[in-house]
C-alpha cells in the first residue's frame, strides 16, 4: 500500500499529445511537469503525435499507424508497417469510415502496461477512454480519467452543419464516443473522473450519464513564462484566432464572416493559427478576404507565443469550448479578447473579455470595431485578463489538485482490497 506521503509512480496516458496546438498535448506537458516538480515519478505514455515533454518526465512511445498525420491523411500503410492485429483493427475502421485511435491506442497501451504494472502506482489516461482501459483495472491499478469535454457536444454542432449525406458518414466517424460514455460509466464505478469546468461536468453528466459526484473540476493552468506580453509593439490591426481544428465548433466561418464585414472600413488583418480546411479556404475566396487571411501552424513554443502576444485583438469564436486553452493563452499575453459566450469560455474569462452570442457574425463584427477603435477598453480588457490569470490559472495548483485525486483513487482502491 502507498503511503500518505510517499511520492506516487504514475502512469500518464494520451491517445495523441499535439504539442502547441490541441489541449490534449498541452495538458501531458504541463501536467507531467508539475508532477515531476512535486517530486513524483511521471512516464507519459503517448501515441503519434508524440508531445514535447520538459526535463523530468519520461516519454514511452505507443506507435500507431499515424493514420492522421498531418503530411499524409488518412493514409493506406504498407504492409511492412503491420505488426499485429490491434494495426489491422486500426485500418479497417478507418476505411470503414470511423475514428479508431482512441480503441486501438487503448489496446496497445494496455499491453504495454500489462508487461509492467509494478512500476506504477496509479493510471491516469488523459481524453481517451477506450475500450482497453477496463483491461487496467483488472491489472490492480486505480485508474483516474480525464475528460476535457464529451466529444458528444463536438458530435451534435458538427452534424447540425452537415448535410444528409455528410451527415451518414459523420456519424460513423464519431461512433467511438459511444464507447467513451460507456468506458466513462465504468471509471466513475471506482475512481473520479476529472475535467476542467464546471461547464464541462454539467455536459459529461447529461451525455455520458455520470453521476454528478463522481465527476471533479480541476481548472487548466497557463505557463506565465512563455506566455506573457512583451516589450515589442504591437501589430496595428492584427487580429489573432487560435483553430486546433478547422471544424465547425471552433467558429471559423463566423470569424470570417465578421472579418470580411470589418474590413469594408477599417485596416485590418487576421491570423489563424492552424492548419485550414478547404472548405476555410474557399469561405476566405468567396469573401474576397483571402488577402487579409494568414494561416500558420508548426510554431515552436517562441514563435508561438510571440506571435499571440503580438496581436491587437484575440477571438476565440468556438460554438462550444470545454475550457480553452487558447483562451487562458492569450490573456496571459496581455491580449484584448473577445470570446462566444459558449460553453465554459465565460467561466474562463470571467469579466476579462468582451464576449458575443455564438454564431452571430454581426454581433463579433460589431465588437471587433469597436475594440479596434478603442484602445483604452483594449488595455483595460488585458490588465483584467493578467490579473485573472495570476489570481486563478496555474499548473501546480492543478498538479496538486489532480495529486488529491489520485490519493483518494488509491485508498479507495486499498478499501477495496482490504474487504476482499
């Protein structure tokens, strides 16, 4: 049994760990490094992409197929590439039209811990929730899980944006968050299950039909050291957005929208950090905007930062965000933001950011005018926002929160035993 006070040997799983663009990549970082600051042991298991971790912390890495890399979609592998039949499982579902990653990292992960499960105190898998971790349990090792926000919201926005057709074949992509509720259930039999917002733990509830008290709310950090403002001067009416994904829950099209109407009168030019989709591409033709349109993506964590901190205005225009990073990001560059006020982005921001109704590209239209015209509201909005993030918004303040939680999963596991 584990001691009160003894440093805890944990076990950190992501299915797929993005490093600068994602939540999920962001979180192993910070995370497994306050962990390791703590003086516990940390060892991320990850699949493709693989995160940037920071001195400490141990990478193991779970190879997949990388089916969804970002130099070649959707991929056919060679048949050298297949190892075993958790490879071919992978393939067939995504030719079949569904998303297999977080079922088959699940497997794989499994097995690597199955060989090793003395080496570890307790699991933490982050977002994932396939089928392989009821196999964990089994092992004798708590299990706590993190659940930024239920893919069933993402699921709904998306699909109400689709035709028909599209529809039928959307639906067969998102069929794994069928599973994620049911592995979700399971979990919160005997360990928490975590997520960022209370926002968040009403939709995990609703969807995943989790009882509310065994769901925790654990608000994400922001690294102060690498985002923070900067001496240099702003850009004049540079307009910054952050797009981990170009999918209709991340506002895109309303971005543009409003944008094109901004720029009948005022100097103005956006930058969107990620890569577009097609469809993001024509919308900025058809706009007539594609020359006052940037995307970007690749940035290191300096480019990356320097650039949100070298903005006039940052939007973060989602129909729904569990928590948002980008948010958090942004304030503490000392940018003005304006947000959709949408899922947890008001309980985010608090009084630090101009928020609009979701969707509506007048309204966003309206907001970006008059903060372009106003420096005076776009100071106040970022001391307001540094202040927030200061006050509220810090990595070891979540790794000892989650710490608690893997404590608590721990003697309730020993309870357990003990009653056998």
């Amino acid at each position: 049994m584990v001691t009160p006070d003894r440093p805890l040997r944990i076990a950190l799983l992501s299915y797929r760990s993005k490093p600068h663009c994602g939540g999920q990549g962001v979180y192993v970082r910070h995370l497994s490094r306050e962990l390791d600051a703590l003086g516990h042991r940390v060892e991320v298991f990850s699949g493709q992409p693989y995160p940037e971790l920071d001195p400490g912390p141990g990478l193991t890495r779970v190879p997949s197929l990388d089916l969804y890399r970002d130099s070649d979609p959707f991929r056919t592998p060679r048949w050298h590439e297949y190892r075993d039949w958790a490879d071919a499982l992978e393939t067939a579902m995504m030719w079949g039209g569904a998303f297999p990653e977080p079922l088959t990292f699940s497997i794989r992960v499994r097995r690597a811990l199955a060989a090793r499960a003395g080496d570890f105190d307790v699991v933490h898998d982050n977002q994932g929730l396939g089928y392989g971790l009821l196999g964990i349990e089994r092992l004798g090792l708590p299990l706590v899980a993190s659940i930024h926000h239920p893919i069933s919201v993402d699921r709904r926005i998306d699909l109400a944006a689709l035709g028909p057709l599209d529809r039928l074949s959307r639906r067969r992509w998102y069929g794994f968050v069928r599973m994620q509720a049911r592995v979700a259930r399971q979990i919160a039999r005997s360990g928490p299950l975590i997520t960022v917002s209370a926002s968040s733990r009403r939709d995990i509830c609703r969807d995943f039909k989790v009882p509310p008290e065994r769901v925790r709310v654990i608000p994400l950090g922001v690294d102060t050291r690498v985002f923070r403002p900067r001496q240099a001067a702003r850009v004049p009416g540079r307009i910054l957005a952050v797009a981990s994904a170009d999918s209709a829950l991340k506002g895109t099209a309303t971005l543009l929208h409003a944008v094109a109407k901004l720029v009948t009168d005022r100097d103005a030019h956006l930058v969107i950090v990620g890569r577009p989709a097609p469809a993001t591409e024509r919308l900025a033709a058809q706009l007539s905007i594609a020359d006052r349109v940037t995307f970007t993506h690749g940035l290191n964590d300096e480019a990356f930062s320097s650039l949100l901190a070298s903005a006039e205005i940052a939007v973060v225009p989602s129909l729904y965000e569990g928590f948002s990073l980008p948010a958090l990001e942004h304030m503490a560059s000392g940018t003005p933001l304006v947000a959709s006020r949408s899922g947890a982005l008001p309980e985010v921001t608090g009084e630090a950011a101009a928020l609009f109704t979701p969707a509506d590209s007048e309204e966003l239209a309206a907001t970006l005018r008059r903060l372009h015209d106003s420096p005076a509201e776009r100071t106040a909005l970022a001391d307001r926002a540094l202040r927030r993030v200061g006050e509220r918004f810090a990595w070891p303040a979540v790794a000892q929160a989650t710490v608690a939680e893997y404590r608590g999963a721990l003697r309730r596991e020993a309870a357990g035993t003990d009653s056998c």
